[in-house]
C-alpha cells in the first residue's frame, strides 16, 4: 500500500533560532517556550522545540508527554547527531529534543557543549527551533543568545524577578564588550563599573558612559543591540500595572544602558496554566481558546511576517 505523503512541503532553508531565557529561575521560560513552539505550529510552520535547561529539563512535563530514553546526553557524548534525537510529539508539526537527565556536573554548562551545539541547531529539519534555556547569564546561555535569530526574556512582574532580568541585561552587554575588547581595557571597565556599583546599589546607571570613558573598548556592540533587540515577556501578569510594567522596563534600558529593549507584552496569570500540567495536557491544547492563547498568537505575529503566516496556514 502507497504510504500518503504529507502535503506540507519539507523546510528548505536553515530554521529560525528562537532563544528563551530568564535572570531567575521558575519565571515561566518553559511554560512560554512550549507555548510558543505550539502556536507556531498551529499556525503551519514545523517546529523543534529544545530544552537546553542544563539544571531542571521539563520541557516533556510541560508538552504533558512521558520522559523518553533518548536525551541531549547522547548527542553530547558523540553517539548520535541532533537530529536524530528529535521525538515526534502529538501534535501536529511539533517536536522536540529532551534535555538531560543528569547534569550534576557544571562541565554540561560549559562553552563547549554550545560551540558544538550551535551548528547542529541551525541545521535542524524545521522551520523554527525553540531553545528552552535556564536561568541566568551565564557565558553559555549568553553565547547562544547572541547567536540566536531571537531572543526572549522572561520576567514576572515580581521585584526579584525584575532585578535579575536588569543584571541578565547588564551581563549581555558585559559579555559582548568582552567579546570585542581589549582583555585590559575590558578588566578596567569592569573594575571602574564595580566601584560605580558599590556606591550607587539602588538603582540603574549608565553603562555607555563608563564605556565612553575608557580607551580600548569598542561601543558598536550597541548599534548591534539595536538592531538585534533582546524581547521582553512579562510573565504571570494580573493587572494592568502589572503589564505596564514592561514599559518602563523598556525606556530603563534605553535610558540607562542604550540598550533596545522590544517589549512584547503580557502573558497573564492563569490557575488552568499549572492544572493543565498537572493533567498532562498542554494549556494551549486543553485551552485553545482563552485570551492566554491569543496572547501567544499576538507575540507570534509581532515576528512571523503576515505573508508567511498566509502561506502555510
Ligand atoms: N502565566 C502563567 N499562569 C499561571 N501559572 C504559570 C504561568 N506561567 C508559568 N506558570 C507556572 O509557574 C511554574 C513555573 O513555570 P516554568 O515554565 O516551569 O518556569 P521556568 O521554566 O522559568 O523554571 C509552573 O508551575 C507553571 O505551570
Ligand atoms: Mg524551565
């Protein structure tokens, strides 16, 4: 019997890269990654959603399926490529690559794992890839930020929540700076900006004047920022204030660090968000039709041209 083939056409260019990260931990970063990838995929595209969350890997919980053998620790030790750890979910047009199981050592975060992972990313079979990243800058997490396509914050309207995205912000910059400097005039700049920061704890400061004042360090990494801007969620949002609150956090970066901040907006606090997780059932997928789901359409709409959008769905 002839196998039917399926009439979507197979992606023919590189995939999209999709970053997803957070300053603090248990802000929403997978529920927001898994949200995304099945909006994505409602609307046609393939999607390979990765959960590179090297310290908590719930990517399957969140798409409510059960853990699999196959993980990102058989791609790391050389036994198979990345592609061929991609699992198929139930849902149409999504799949996605499971984390570790065992990272009780720090040498899974390290730099090499994402020199070797980014190629292979890139050249996944989809037309996106959605990486589920933990918390926190580290030179990892901020490599891959800077080679991604997108990127995405995710802060909830809590203070704690807010600082840490502030200083994952400040710790973006810190690292492109390094990545285009002189190594001394990049250890006096940080020198110079800690004692700033001793004296002054309460609040943003300019990043970019400290910049201007010290020779050998290169500022062309803002241009970039600008044209490569971070995207920030606000997670968990239950007023108006709250929403608004990203914002403000815009016109702080671009005040204080010159740094171009798209803020997306909103996702709101819903109860049915950790009892669908509970029942293993995807919110997007038990909930298709709630003012949370459109929230994710209308992100997805802000960077998926229209045109696009027309032709698969
Ligand atoms: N918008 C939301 N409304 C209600 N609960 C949420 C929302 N976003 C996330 N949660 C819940 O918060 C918890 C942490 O979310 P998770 O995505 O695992 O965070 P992270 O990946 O940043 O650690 C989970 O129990 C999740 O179901
Ligand atoms: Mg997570």
């Amino acid at each position: 019997m002839e196998l039917i083939k399926s009439q979507r056409p197979q992606p023919t260019k590189d995939p999209r890269l999709w970053v997803i990260t957070s300053g603090k931990g248990g802000v929403g970063k997978t529920f927001i990654a898994s949200s995304l990838a099945l909006t994505i995929s409602k609307l046609g595209h393939s999607v390979v959603l990765v959960d590179l969350d090297l310290s908590g890997a719930n990517v399957h919980t969140a798409l409510g399926l059960e853990p699999s053998h196959l993980s990102i620790r058989n791609f790391y030790e050389g036994q198979k490529t990345l592609q061929e750890i991609v699992i198929p979910t139930p849902y149409p047009h999504l799949s996605y690559v499971q984390g570790f199981w065992d990272s009780w050592d720090s040498s899974s975060a390290s730099a090499d794992i994402v020199a070797k992972l980014l190629p292979e990313l890139r050249h996944l079979k989809a037309d996106f890839v959605l990486v589920d990243l933990g918390a926190g800058a580290s030179e990892s997490h901020l490599c891959l930020m800077d080679n991604a396509d997108e990127r995405f914050l995710v802060t909830t309207p809590e203070p704690t929540s807010i600082e840490k995205a502030y200083r994952f912000i400040e710790g973006l910059m810190c690292y492109k700076l390094k990545l285009d400097s002189q190594p001394d005039a990049y250890n006096s700049f940080i020198k110079k900006l800690r004692e700033y920061r001793q004296k002054i704890v309460d609040r943003p400061f300019s990043i970019r004047k400290y910049i201007r004042e010290s020779d050998g360090l290169r500022i062309d990494h803002f241009e970039s920022l600008s044209t490569h801007p971070v995207r920030l969620i606000m997670n968990c949002s239950r007023s108006q204030t709250h929403a608004d609150l990203g914002y403000s956090m815009r016109s702080v970066c671009n005040k204080y660090y010159d740094v171009s901040l798209d803020y997306l907006g909103a996702i709101e606090y819903d109860n049915a968000v950790w009892q669908s997780v509970r029942n293993m059932a995807p919110f997007l997928v038990s909930q298709p039709f709630t003012p949370l789901a459109g929230q994710f359409l209308g992100i997805c709409k802000q960077l998926i041209d229209p045109e696009e959008l027309r032709a698969v769905v």
